[in-house]
C-alpha cells in the first residue's frame, strides 16, 4: 500500500485478494482509495487513475463539500443532546467502547484508528442517533398529545422513525409520523412540525386553506417555516 498525489489529490493504492479489477472508491473522510487486484501492477491502476482523473476531481469535490457540512466529533471534546451530555475520551482497547451514567454518556474511542477517519465517525454518529432516538420516544408523543388536546385535535397512531427526507407526516388515516432528529431542534420549531402535522388531520394539503388553519393554531407559522428551513435533518 502507498499514497501518491495526483494534481493534489492524495490517492491511496492497495492490493486486494477481493478486486476482479481495478476500482476506484471515494467517500467522506476516507479519501480517494484505488483496489488493485492481485494480477494487475501498480503502474497500470496509476495509469487508470490519470485516465480518470477528472472523474475523481469532480466526485472528490463533492465529498469534502460533504464533509464540511458535517460535524467531525474529536478526543477531549463534548456534545450536548437536549437531555445527555456525551464525552468522547481515547482508550488502548481496540474497539470503540460505550459507557452510560445518569446523563452523562462517555464515548471511548481507539486511539490507535483515525479517528476523524468514516468508520469511527459513523460509530460515533450512530451512539448519538441511539440517544436522540431513545429522547425522541420519550418526549415527542407526550407532546404531540398535548397539542393535540390543548386543540382539540384527534390523530391516530404515532410513529417514530431514523427519517432524513422530511421532519413529519401525517397520512389519510391520520397517522403522524415524527422524525427522531426533531431532538437535534429549537423547542418552538419542535411544537411547529408537531402542530403542522396535526393541521393535517384538518386540511390533507398544503392549500391557503391549511396555511389559514395552521396560523390560528400556531402563530407566525410561516415564519417559523422559514426557520425550519435552516436546519437539515440528513446533516450533523
């Protein structure tokens, strides 16, 4: 294995058992990465490199864009949900390691692996998806019921789910589903999706109508649509 730069893109080469062919992989905090099988040598994926080069230019571009929109969590730092606080520490074992007390979740990490690298990043992001899911079961329907009743409104069964294409729904059968990342959000924008979603037990479509609705259950709800537009629930 060893990296070489291509027009400043640092590429890494591996040899594989698996590879069939040479095959170029990009992702977010992992880099370019070209397989090479066994058969084939190292100047002939070099050569297929440069014949692809402004694929992976184009394809790597979009990958850091990616990357910066997401956040990279790092020894010694903390994160704080809505009712956890969660501290990421390093240790010597070699697996990622997870501690709960009360509150307070510590997050042991290898401090032998690249931290920063995809595959401790997405370990670390799916412990925190675990407490804003198990925060969301325990906080959303109880609200949804309040708002519910304090309007006058009757909904059928509640759901909730990992969603990252919408913040809630509500189907013909009056079934709300509420993502688990209305956790990662200001309280008020919280009450918005809940309250639109139940403005659809009234009005099944986004019409003046359900606009006219939705404001007398919930003030300056066009405003506060816009700033639900500055959050993204696929990006954290």
């Amino acid at each position: 294995m060893y990296s070489k730069d291509f027009d400043g893109i640092p590429i890494t080469f591996l040899k594989s058992k698996r590879a069939k062919r040479i095959i170029i992989r990009i992702k977010p905090f992992g880099g370019v990465k070209v397989s090479v099988p066994l058969f084939a040598s190292y100047s002939s994926a070099e050569n297929f490199v440069l014949s692809r080069i402004n694929w992976i230019k184009k394809n790597n571009q979009k990958c850091l864009s990616h990357q910066n929109e997401h956040r990279v969590f790092e020894v010694g730092e903390s994160y704080s949900t809505k009712h956890h606080l969660i501290n990421f520490i390093s240790h010597c074992e070699k697996e990622l390691k997870v501690v709960k007390y009360e509150n307070t979740i510590s997050i042991f990490l290898p401090v032998n692996d690249n931290i920063k690298g995809a595959i401790i990043q997405d370990e670390i992001k799916k412990e925190i998806i675990k407490t804003w899911r198990i925060e969301a079961k325990e906080y959303l329907p109880n609200r949804l019921a309040q708002l519910a009743l304090i309007n006058g409104l009757n909904y059928g069964k509640v759901t909730i789910r990992n969603t990252k294409t919408r913040w809630g729904s509500c189907s013909h059968l009056n079934n709300i589903n509420l993502s688990l990342h209305l956790m990662r959000l200001p309280d008020k924008l919280i009450d918005y999706v809940i309250l639109h979603e139940l403005a659809h037990v009234k009005v099944k479509n986004h019409s003046p109508a359900f606009w006219l609705y939705l404001d007398k259950i919930c003030e300056n709800a066009k405003l506060l649509d816009q700033q639900l537009k500055k959050y993204n629930p696929v990006v954290f």
